[in-house]
C-alpha cells in the first residue's frame, strides 16, 4: 500500500521558521546601526529636491497632487503657501513648465527614506526546485529562495535567501539556510564604494546551528558594463557560532569578488567568492562560493532554468566534514 508522506513539509521544526525570521531582523538592525551614527556624524548628506520634484518658487511637486507628466507651463506659488497651486492654475489646461530652481533641501536623510527601500526601482526574483517520490522509497527534497537587489544613485543594495532541506523514509538528510544582504555606498567616484555585509547561516547537521557574519569595508568595481562586470571587495568584521563549541567573537578579514557574463541574449552566468580568514591565524579560514548558469525558457513571463551550485568550506570543522556543497536545477520567476 502506498504511504503518503505527509511530514515532508509539516513535520519542519517551527523553531527553525521563526529563527529564520528573527535572523532577517537581526540583519536589517545591524545595516540601520552602520548608517545611524554615520549619519548623526554628518556623514550621510540630506538629499535635495529632484530636478522633476521642483517647480518655480522652490516648491516640491509632490505636495501640490500634480502629476509632473502634465505639467507643461509656469506655476507661481511664493504668496499661496506651501505646495498650493494658485486658484484656476489646473483648469486652463495650458502646459506648466517646470525648471530646476535652488528650493530648501528635503529633511529626509538618505537612509531614513522610506520610498528608497519600497520603491519600483527594486529588481527581485524567486526559485523552487521540488523532487519527490512516494511509494516503496519515501524521499522528499525541497530548494527554494527569493533575491531582492537595487541600484541608485547613492546607493546598491542585495539580498538573497536560501533554503533546503530534504527527508528520506521520514528522517531529515538535510536542512540549512543562508541569508547574505550587502549595502554599497558610492563614493565620489562611483568605482569605488563602501559597503556592509552580514551572513547568516544556518545548519541542523554542522557542529553548530546558527553563525552569524557581519563585515564592513571597501569595494572597487574593475569592469562594468551591460555585459560583464567584475566588482572585488576588502574588509574586516568578525563572526560568531551558536549551539557549537565556539561561542565567542571571532575577528576576521575579508576577501572577495562578484563577476557577471552576459553569455548571450539569454543566457548568463555568475560567480561569487568570499574567503574569511581569521586575523590571528590564515590558515584558520572559511570559504564560501556560489555559482550559477540562468537560461531564459519564456521572455514573455520571465521563467528562466537555473544551475546552482553553493560551497561552504571550514578549515576547523570541529569533528564534522569541512565541505558542504549544495547544487541544483530550479525555476527562477523574475519580477
């Protein structure tokens, strides 16, 4: 008689879902205390009104309710107040023109702006990959993930989750995650920037269960263009392991790069490698790369086919086996 397997996804540990949740928090506080002080410092400038956020007298559009695609001629404001359209300025029709003028500058500082982190300039993706069978061998395997990236003027930011666990005759073979978000600050010359990492991790069959990763430091992009780009970083932070052996801060340096190749019209291919030595002793170091090969299926609803490949390397694995390498073939929907 066929046995139908239902633990595979109801049996997950709950434990494990809302540790995936306060790990997210965890990441987004630690970015939020990199720009708190920098910017109480002085050091994040506020951002001044856009040239399409302008109109003549030095007035934001936004607060008038205009639409700046209509707005084809003069509009006068300094004796109406802030943001009022003066009276039958909408009802002629006649185009207002708007033109950069020095208005007062916005008092929403770069990293407090909500439409900066919720805005439409956001790119994201999604993946699943399921394998199963049912029967006289009972397996399940499941791989998903999202990622979240933007680029602004100011600022890139990334984010990209992974999940996988996988059962066979009711007991788990495998479960882990790992959450990697990246900020970039550009500096003047916007080869270079400044950047935060944080790295979560986390794995029911190491020799712990959660480490946690936060780094900052300086990147440089060698090549960037609509077809390859090549970005290499340094910096130093330091990492720490819960539920193992090795519960304390550990300092470390940084090393590493992101490459893209566009190889055709719809084909691409991605690699990224970030090696963590720990500052006392390089030979005492972690390596994690990813790989991965995307091939449009269907331009129309973005549905492309990807290879995945992850490494996670430990030079002190503590009793367990210092590689773990994660690989597969997903569906990948991109917004």
């Amino acid at each position: 008689m066929t046995k139908v397997v239902s633990s595979c996804v109801l049996g997950s540990r709950w434990y494990g879902a809302l540790a995936y949740v306060a790990l997210a928090y965890i990441a987004l506080a630690h970015m939020a205390l990199v720009a708190g002080p920098a910017f109480a410092q002085g050091q994040i400038e506020l951002l001044p009104p856009s040239e399409s956020q302008v109109v003549q007298g030095g007035y934001p559009l936004p607060a008038t309710g205009l639409d700046p695609a209509l707005v084809t001629g003069p509009l006068q404001l300094p004796s109406l107040g802030y943001g009022v359209p003066p009276e039958g300025a909408l009802e002629t029709g006649l185009p207002i023109v708007t033109e950069e003028v020095g208005g007062p500058p916005s008092l929403m500082p770069t990293w407090f702006n909500p439409f900066a982190v919720v805005g439409p300039s956001w790119d994201g993706s999604f993946e699943v990959g399921i394998n199963g069978s049912d029967g006289n061998a009972n397996a399940f395997s499941l791989r998903t993930g999202f990622e979240l990236s933007r680029e602004g003027p100011r600022a890139d930011w990334n984010v990209d989750f992974t999940y996988a666990k996988a059962q066979s005759r009711d007991i788990e073979t495998q479960h882990n995650a790992l959450l990697r978000a990246q900020w970039d600050w550009k500096l003047p010359d916007p080869r270079w920037s400044l950047f935060t990492k944080t790295v979560l991790e986390y794995d029911e069959f190491k020799a712990f269960n959660l480490r946690v990763v936060l780094n900052s430091g300086l990147a440089y992009k060698f090549i960037d263009n609509d077809q390859t780009a090549l970005k290499g970083r340094f910096g130093a932070g330091a990492s720490r392991e819960y539920g193992g052996g090795d519960e304390f801060w550990k300092p470390e340096a940084l090393f590493g790069f992101d490459f893209r190749h566009q190889l055709t019209s719809r084909q691409k291919f991605q690699y990224t490698l970030d090696y963590f030595p720990n500052w006392e002793d390089f030979s005492d170091y972690r390596l994690v790369t990813d790989m991965g090969w995307e091939v449009v299926l269907d331009e129309t609803t973005n549905l492309s086919l990807k290879l995945n490949v992850i490494d996670r390397y430990d030079s002190t694995p503590n009793g367990a086996k210092p590689n773990d390498i994660d690989y597969s073939i997903l569906l990948i929907w991109k917004k």
